[in-house]
C-alpha cells in the first residue's frame, strides 16, 4: 500500500519550505515536492529576508546559512535621464544581531533551507512535479506525479505566482496582466575588495537600493540593486499589462537603466552571471484567491501574497509567514482528524496573527495609488530638476525656489494635481 | 562589459533542455493576431514575428508565465517543462 501523508506541500520555495519546516517539527508526516533538479532551481527574486522572521525558524541562521550580506544601508533614487536624486537611510542598529535583513541568492539559500526541512523529518523530493491533484468526491486527497497517485489529508499548493494548482482547485482564474509585475534581473559578478570599495562596505554589509524614474519610460515600476558577497542583484520590475501596451520589452527597459550614469559606474568590469525573470502579483488585498478548501490550503505567491509598500515589494517574508500560518491550521486540522475546508479556515486566524493579513490590509490602497504615471514620470524629474536648480550656479542671479518649481511645474502637473496626488498619499500611506 | 542582447544574456544561464516542448502555440489564431502581445512580453525573446507568421522557440524559455497571461485569445498552450528540465538557475 502507498504511504499515505498528513501533508503534501507542492514546491520548495520559502513559502513551502517555512510550512514543510513548521509540519515536521511537529511530527506530522509531511512529503514537500519540488520540480526543479534542487530546491530553489526555479527560483529568483530581487530581495531582502528579515532576519527577526528567519530567526524564529532558525536561531541563529546566519551562522551556517548561505545569506549574502546583512543590510544596513536603504538607498531611494529618483532618475532622469542625466540626473539622479538619492536618499539614504543607514543604522547601527540593522547591524545588530538577529539583524534586520540580509540579501540572499534564492537558489543558493532555497537548497539549503530545504535540507533543514528534511533534517526535520519531512521527505524533500526533488525532480518531483505535481501534475494534478486527486480528488474524492469535492474534496482534494493528494496529488498525481510523476505517473503516482500520492494521497495526503491535506494539499498545501506552495507552487508559485502561476499556481496551476490553485486553478485546478476552482479557487483562483488565470491572472490578468494588469495584476502582475514583471520582474527581470541579472546576476553582475564582481570581485569582493571591488565591491566593498566601491559601495564603501566594510565585512558583511550591503545595500539594498530602489529606483524610480524615467528609465521605465511611464511604465508603472522601479528598479533595484542590492549587494551580494562578491556580485550585485540587479533588476527591473515592471507592470505587465503597460509593457504590452507599449509595445516595450522589460530587457531595454533594464538596459536603459544599467547605462544611467549613476548606476553604470557600479557594474564597471562586472561579469554577467544569470539572467532571471519571474512574475509578481502587486494587486494587493483586492485581487486574492481564496485560500482554502476541503483538504487543500494555498500559501506564499500562489495565494498572491505581495505586500506593495510604494518602497518596495515583499513577497518572500509572506511566503514564509504564510507558509508557518498553514501549517499551524494542518496541525490544528490533525488533532482533530478534520481536513474540511471549515477546519483549515483557522488558516484565515494565523495569518491573521501574523503580520501578512494585516500587513495587507494596512498597505491596501497603495497598489491602486502606484498606478498614477505621475509617479514615474513627473515626480522624479520635477525633484532632480527642482535639485538642479538649486545646487547650479551658472553666474545669473537665482530666482526665488517657488518661482523655479512653479516654472518645472508648467505643462508638466498642476497644484491640483499634486494636491491630490499628496492627498491619495496620505490615504495610501 | 556586460552582453545587452537577451540572446547573449541567455547563453551564460544554465538550461537542461528537453526533448518535449512545453509550451504550444496555436498557429492559427497566432498567424492572423495583430497584437502581438506576447513578443514584448517575453522576457526571454522565445517569441519571434517572421514575415507572417510567429515562431516560438522553448529553449530559452525562463518559465516566467508572462505569454499565457498576456494573451487575450489564450492561444498559447502553457505548461511547465517536466520535472528536472529547463531553466536551473545556479544563483537566483
């Protein structure tokens, strides 16, 4: 007879890995399937775990886990197509133990991350992929694949931003392109001493650094840069439907970027190691499946799980936390032997309780707000203009800066716009 | 410096690819679209305009998802490539 499991996680990713993880702590019979060659094979991300989450997984993490470097400085830049404007926020603090993050490489961390999860008690198989779920009656008993039938109590889809799972499940329809991100990156190899000299980093430090600016040509998004060891992640994300509609390709675009002259200068004599893309599900709140039904639990991307701050964009602290919170609702369902979708629903309770569902509903107008082109193309060349005229001094008599803003201003935005814009920011944010 | 063409960026990841193709497109309907969304959706340059007609090369494909969902007509026939092939990514 086949082993019958408490819990079929569907891929190795942060989220399956943290529910995988949080199951065979608790003594559950938990099989977690990966399609890549390795957990983490298919993954990418442009990213910073946080280190205070990791550390309630793992005390300690950072001592044996493959993490980059641990973030201490946060850098936002406004570009045009000459000009950069920059803010920079570092803390003593971010470099104090458990730390407040770190940068990662996904496939590096990912493996690792789900060998702990087998030194746990699961069954990590990779090379697996699950095809198709197997039913009994309306509800869901375990999964096809690899030409098996595995049967399980409970399904906890973990398999991604294109959840094909989650479809089959009736719980969620094919995406639409306006609720996506595109998400392109390279991987840039440089030597370690360079790169510390460069981004002026002593030890273990890094940046994480946001961009927004004419680079997207309109285009809802941004740009990011953040220090690995001895290599830089860097990358644009930007939204799907608005690049078909433009007839634009998310490669230029990032290419467009890489030539800033404030950013060119960092990746001098880089190698390109990897070149990634991945989908991100930015609608928010709003567009959510449903994330539970008889015998099934969704979690991480697959749930749509994307907390969009107007900063940046998390989704692999949710795929974790929400990765813990359906375990917590399988562990519940096995005391009481009850796998309907009514017992999973103390799902809804622990994610709840953690940051993601509140998180979420904090941050839920701001994916709607972000859709504002101003943003991308009015903003950050009215302040890199408003900076210029402020620091030039070209031997003319300066006017007033009311009078310069008011001349950037024209035929670009109006004070009602801004008005506006600084009230939806106040709603937003 | 760094390759700037996708192909040339595509060339230094790691790939096992298969002998079945995973994604399919439905000439028909592809043949006769005028949108063509999926060329500038495509992060990988897997889809290509000739003359009439469109090509689709899964080779490179970095299984993003980006062409099913950006094809209104759902003529691309979408799946993963079977376990253990396509993109590995080394760093991620």
């Amino acid at each position: 007879m086949k082993q019958h499991f408490d819990a079929i996680v569907v891929g190795a990713g942060p989220a399956g890995c943290a529910c995988g993880l949080t199951l065979a702590k608790a003594g559950l019979s938990t099989l977690v399937v990966e399609r890549g060659k390795f957990a983490g094979a298919k993954n990418m991300w442009g990213g910073v775990y946080y280190g205070p989450l990791f550390h309630q997984l793992f005390p300690n993490f950072w001592e044996e886990a493959p993490v980059e470097r641990y973030i201490l400085h946060h850098k936002l830049s406004f570009l045009t197509a000459d000009a950069a404007l920059s803010a920079e926020f570092s803390s003593i603090k971010f470099g104090k133990k458990p730390y407040n993050s770190f940068s990662l490489l996904r496939a590096k961390f990912d493996r690792w991350f789900a060998d702990k999860v087998q030194q746990a008690g699961a069954i990590v198989a990779a090379g697996l992929q699950a095809d198709d779920l197997l039913w009994d009656g309306s509800r869901i008993v375990g999964i096809k694949a690899g030409g098996d039938e595995l049967p399980a109590s409970v399904v906890v889809a973990c398999d991604g931003v294109n959840s094909l799972l989650a479809e089959k499940a009736g719980l969620r329809k094919r995406p639409l392109p306006q609720d996506m991100k595109q998400g392109v990156k390279e991987v840039i190899q440089i030597p370690r001493q360079m790169l510390e000299q460069r981004f002026n980093l002593s030890g273990d430090e890094g940046v994480a650094w946001e961009f927004i600016g004419s680079f997207t040509k309109g285009i809802p998004g941004g740009a990011f840069l953040y220090t690995n060891k001895d290599s830089l992640s860097i990358g644009i994300v930007v939204q799907l439907s608005a690049l078909v509609k433009n007839k634009v390709e998310a490669n230029d675009l990032l290419e467009e970027f890489k030539m800033h002259p404030e950013v060119a200068r960092y990746l001098t004599e880089g190698e390109l190691a990897e070149y990634s893309a991945h989908l991100i599900p930015t609608s928010g709140r709003a567009k959510m499946p449903e994330f539970f039904a008889d015998g099934f639990l969704v979690a991480g991307d697959a749930a749509a799980f994307c907390l969009v701050t107007g900063l940046n964009l998390e989704g692999s602290n949710l795929a974790i936390a929400s990765g813990m919170a359906a375990a917590e609702a399988v562990i519940q369902a096995k005391k009481k032997e009850d796998f309907s979708k009514k017992s999973l629903s103390s799902y809804l309770h622990f994610l709840k309780q953690s940051f993601v569902l509140k998180d979420l509903e904090t941050f839920k107008k701001v994916p709607k707000f972000l859709e504002n082109p101003r943003i991308y193309n009015v903003y950050p060349g009215l302040a890199c203009d408003m900076a210029e005229k402020i620091f030039t001094n070209d031997g003319q008599p300066r006017k007033k800066i009311w009078k310069q803003l008011k001349r950037s201003m024209k035929g670009n935005v109006s004070l009602q716009q801004i008005a506006s814009d600084l009230y939806n920011i106040k709603r937003a944010l | 410096m760094n390759p700037k063409k996708i192909e040339d960026k595509l060339a230094v990841n790691k790939f096992d690819v298969d002998q079945e193709v995973h994604i399919r497109i439905k000439e028909d309907i592809c043949n006769q679209c005028k949108e063509l969304d999926c060329l500038y959706a495509c992060p990988a340059g897997c889809f290509t305009a000739v003359e009439d007609h469109i090509t689709f090369s899964f080779e490179g494909c970095l299984e993003c998802g980006s062409c099913r969902i950006v094809c209104e007509k759902e003529a691309i026939d979408w799946t993963l490539p079977r376990a253990g092939f396509g993109i590995c990514y080394i760093y991620g």
